[in-house]
C-alpha cells in the first residue's frame, strides 16, 4: 500500500447506519465493501461526471474483480467516516481503485485498500472494453 | 493461491438467497464474505468441535483483520454453492484461512481468496493471544 | 390473525445465518421479511410450478405493496426456523399471503403477519393485472 | 393512517446507498425498515437528547414489536428521501411511532406506516416498563 494513486482523489462523508452494526457490536466487515461502493457511486457522479446511472442506460455496468481489505479499527453506532477513493490504474482492461476509509472524529484509518474493477455487459454480465473516451474521463 | 491449506478442508453447501441479489441480477459482491462466515461458523461447530457461541460465551469473537477476494464469476437467483475453507496457517497472533466457493450445478469457481482472523476480547473489542488448546482444536 | 388461509400452505426451513444477527444479538428485524421472500421464491418453485425466474423471464416480477408483521420472540445465531406460507386471497389485482416463522427447536412462533403483493412490469416497474392462468395456477 | 402524531414530528434526510438496489433495480422492500431506524436513532439524539448509545449503555434496548407498512412508490439508484417520525402513543409497555418516508426530489411518499417499540433489558433480552422519566423525556 506504498505507491499513492496517480490520478485525482476524491472524498466522500457517511454516516454508519443502525443496521450496519453486527453481533461484536461494530460495522460488519462486508459492509465496508458497501461504502467503498457509495463512495464510488457519488464521486462518478460529482466529480467524474459520469455517474454510474449513464453507464447503466448505455448498458454497462462496473463490477469488482478482485478486492483487497485491510482492517484497522472498527467503526461503531453513531460514527462519521470519509471513504476517500482514487485509481491508480486504468486502462482497457479495467481499473484499480485504492481506498481509505477514516473515522472522523479521531481521524485514524478504519480500513484501507484496493479493488480492481471491470466493466461489463449488464445484459449478458461479460466484461467489455473500457473505450478510450471512458479512459480519459476517469484519468483525471 | 498455489498453496493448498495445510490442514484439513470442510465443505458446506448453501443456497443464494433473493435478497443477496443486486441491481447486476447477481450475488452482491460483498455477500460473498458472508457465505464464507456462515461456513466457518458451520464448520467451527461441526468439525472444530468448537462452536462460535463458545468463543461469544467464554468472551471472545474471531474477527476478519484482512482479506483479499478473487471474483470470478458470479452465482445467481435460486444457485446452490458450495464454500470449501481450510486454514493455512495458525498460531497465538490469529489464523489464515483460505476459501473457494463453487456454483454446485457447474462445479465452476464463483470467487477464492483468503481471510486472516484474530481473535478479540468482545467486552472492549481488543485482539487477545489464541491460546495453545485453541490452536491445537484448530489444528485438524 | 384468526382466517386460516383459504388455500394450501408450504413450509421451508433455513437456518439464520450470522450477517443476519444484529447489535442486540438476535436476527435484525428487517432480515424477516428476507425470509418471508426466500420461502415464498422457495415454494413459487417446488410447490406452484412457477418460479420466480420464470415471470421474471416474462417481464415480471412480484413486489411487496402492505406488510404486516408482529413479533413475538427473536431467532438467534444457530436457530434453526420455518417458515410457512399460504395465500389468503388472490385476484387480478394482486394477492394477500400469511406467514408465520416458527423456531424449529422449540416450535414456538418467531413472527407471524401478511404480505400484500402485487405484479409489476419489471421494464418499468408499473402494476399489472393478474392473469386467470396465474390466478390457476396459484389457487392450489 | 387518518390520524396525526400527537407529539412533535422530526425530519431526517438520507440518500439511498447502492447496496440498497435489489434485483428490481429499486430500493429492496425491507430495507425501509432500516430507513426508519436510522432516523429514530438520529432523532432520538438530536430531538430526544437520549441516544440509543445512551439507553444501551444503561442496558436497554428499543426493539421492534409490530409493523405495517404501505408502500406506494419505490426510492431508486442515486435517490435522497426524507424520513419523518412522530410518537403517536408512549407508555409503560411501549411506544407507536408513525413514520412517512418521502422522495425528496418529487415530494411523494414512497411508504407510510407505523412501528410498535418495547423497551428490552439487553442482558436477557426481556421486554421491561418504561420509566416514567423516559415517557416524559419522549413526550415533547
């Protein structure tokens, strides 16, 4: 997790949900997934200007191919966090995606890492070609 | 993942459930991770002989501390699977255990990967030594 | 909660899974209607000869229009339940159908109420009447 | 659903996260119910000045009792909704709180409906009275 992304990063602020919360009284582990992908969601759409909705009429979808999650602390009831996202790589092929997730009130890392994603077919789920125009909207 | 788990490997089958579907008419990718704890936890009961209740009642929990996921294709509505996990490595700092689910009517791959484990203290969440009868209940 | 249902009633067991088990340690509240949905795509398939698959094939799909649901006592981690279904009511309009969720160990009720579902068109998410060949085959 | 809240109504806004899209590429049924929870919880902090934080640390919890809900037009990808509460009724053996969850962009309801609350001692998971410090800390 040394190199930092090439490209811009961006950041997003949520707030965890009551039903986020599992038996060991914290976030459920696979629920940081979700707010990587809220995350995402939002900052295609804010700062990409390509929100995942374009790609869905077009009929494209992204979806992760291989993910990596690094757990530090965990985040509780009532906690703010920023998930702050940024591709180190893209290309035809796909993209990764580094994350950070941080509790704001210590401002410490609740878990960091990447997913690679690809881009598929909503309508049969096979993986297509990033097109160039798609390339260059995300290598801001 | 060329490595094969050192000890033993148990399979549990299970079968998607309508809400694990997506917006992609497929398993959601972060539900993955929790047919893999429904397994452990199945697995920990009959094979381990040592039932997560156990751990919750003596005041310990196993909680995820990384993981990394291979997505390779995806299960759908009504699919039957089946997760194999077998641990890697285990000692006093935590355990790694390995997993690969498979779509039951192909036989085919749906993701693999791994997750490393520590165990904590459920009253203030802190990671605890696993202690040599532990280990040696896990070493099978 | 007195009318039996008029028509047949089917039973599925599943198991509660540990993503389902909230902060007060017992299955979370909403995850029930989960299980109301899983026995219902359970039984559309093995008791009524049409599987969910098969109106989403022909651009439909059944949605949740009322939901009533009275609690009585949690599932936990481990339990074993049932889930037993049965139409009330059907017409072209749509159809009322009574759950009651039993814990298998003890055979008391987890939950009982009524969903009303209607048919959508899943192309753009609009009522559709109920046809007299659904209303057949459903009128087991 | 004639009757109004004899209590205050207080108003959060949320925006509905991706994992929250089902296979009907709308808000899944249940997670409403999630919706309301996270405005009690936000509502019982800012409003009530009594954070369910502050309950659980005292050893109570809320807990759902019974539930209906109508639901009248589905919340979809990207879409913020408000969510208004209000205590119809509050007594020892609980309370009825109405709630109406609105799209924001269109001011329509998307569902309506009410939660009957007890209050339960975490320890064992028992219903107990509420004190009469807390009915008149929530009678505003």
């Amino acid at each position: 997790m040394n190199s930092s992304p090439k490209y811009s990063t961006f950041t997003s602020e949520f707030k965890v949900r009551p039903d986020d919360i599992d038996m060991f009284n914290h976030v459920h582990n696979s629920t940081y997934f979700d707010y990587v992908l809220a995350a995402r969601y939002e900052q295609m759409e804010l700062h990409y200007k390509m929100p995942m909705e374009e790609f869905l009429k077009q009929g494209y979808g992204w979806v992760v191919r291989t993910a990596f999650v690094d757990y530090k602390r965990a985040l509780g009831l009532g906690d703010t966090f920023t998930v702050e996202t940024g591709i180190e790589t893209i290309n035809s092929k796909g993209c990764r995606v580094k994350f950070s997730i941080k509790i704001s009130k210590t401002g410490k890392i609740a878990c960091d890492g990447w997913f690679d994603y690809v881009m598929i077919n909503t309508s049969n789920g096979k993986s297509v070609k990033v097109s160039d125009e798609m390339i260059q909207k995300y290598s801001v």
